[in-house]
C-alpha cells in the first residue's frame, strides 16, 4: 500500500473519532451507529494485509536504485545496494511523516500536528515493511540466498503481525 494511502488512513481515522457524537462509535463505512458490543467483520483478504505496510513510493526508489547501481558502481563505488537500502529505510519515515503532514494541514487550516497527532503505529510499520521485504528480493547483494528465503517468510509472518496489532489499536466498533 502506499504511503500516501496510509497517511489518508491516519488522518481520516482521527477526525472521524474527533466528529463522533458522544456516545456513539463509527462503523468501518464510517457511519454512525449506536455501539452492539461486536466488531465488524473484515472483508480484506489475505494479500491486502501483507501488503498493507508496503510502501510503494519507497520500493519504487529501491527497484530503480537497483537497476542504477551495474551502471554507475565504477563512478560512484560508494553508491551501491546497502547505501540504497539503508537510506531508503531512513527515507521511509520522513517520506510519511512529509504526506501526514501535508494531509493534515489540509484539513486543519495549516496547523501543524503534534507528536500526538502522528499515526506512530504506521510510521513504524511502513519502516519496518519496508526493510524486511528489500531484504526478501533476491539477488541484491544485501545476503547470501538462504537469507532472503528467511526474510521472505519474515516478510509474510510480519505483515500478519503488524495486521493484527493494528487491528487490536483501531478496532472497528458496530
């Protein structure tokens, strides 16, 4: 998923909690309704959830990062696949914080947000996404084969975790 779409998550998700009349819980369409105790059923299928803390706009860099490296390392032999991976994983959070920011200033008539504004959760997850699944490509010079079959299955049970966590700090109430 992309950043963009994770930043649009967070800020939604807090001003709906804000507009929410006392007493009354949002549903997952958004809508009002009068609190039953259950919670409502996700109809999200396996692969979203993987995918969910992938941030796109970040693996779109690290591919073309990648393909950049065979054709510049006699140049630049500083510019190679770890100097790649380890400023992309420092690009993540800057990156998101930079379209919450933007977002949320949108919709707060330019007020910067608060540290207790920022979704911490997904800012982290997005990191985290992201390093472990560089890590999972074969090939990049990152490890040897046997590590990237360890990452990728990381990669799977990792997405299912971040899932779930995010799941249990926002749950979406009838």
């Amino acid at each position: 998923m992309s950043l963009n779409t994770l930043a649009n998550e967070a800020v939604n998700r807090r001003n709906a909690v804000q507009r929410a009349p006392a007493g009354e819980v949002l549903s997952a369409r958004g809508a009002n309704h009068t609190p039953k105790g259950g919670t409502v059923p996700d109809t999200k299928d396996a692969l979203s959830a993987i995918a969910k803390y992938i941030p796109v706009e970040i693996v779109t860099l690290f591919l073309f990062g990648l393909s950049v490296v065979p054709h510049i390392k006699n140049d630049a032999p500083w510019f190679n696949t770890r100097t790649i991976f380890w400023g992309l994983v420092l690009l993540t959070p800057v990156v998101f914080w930079l379209l919450f920011a933007a977002k949320f200033r949108a919709q707060e008539q330019g007020k910067w947000p608060a540290a207790g504004d920022m979704p911490w959760f997904a800012l982290g997850a997005a990191t985290i996404g992201f390093a472990i699944w560089a890590n999972a490509l074969p090939n990049t010079g990152l490890w040897g084969a046997g590590m990237t079959t360890l990452f990728a299955a990381l990669a799977l049970g990792v997405s299912t975790v971040l899932d779930l966590i995010d799941r249990a700090i926002h749950p979406k109430k009838l």
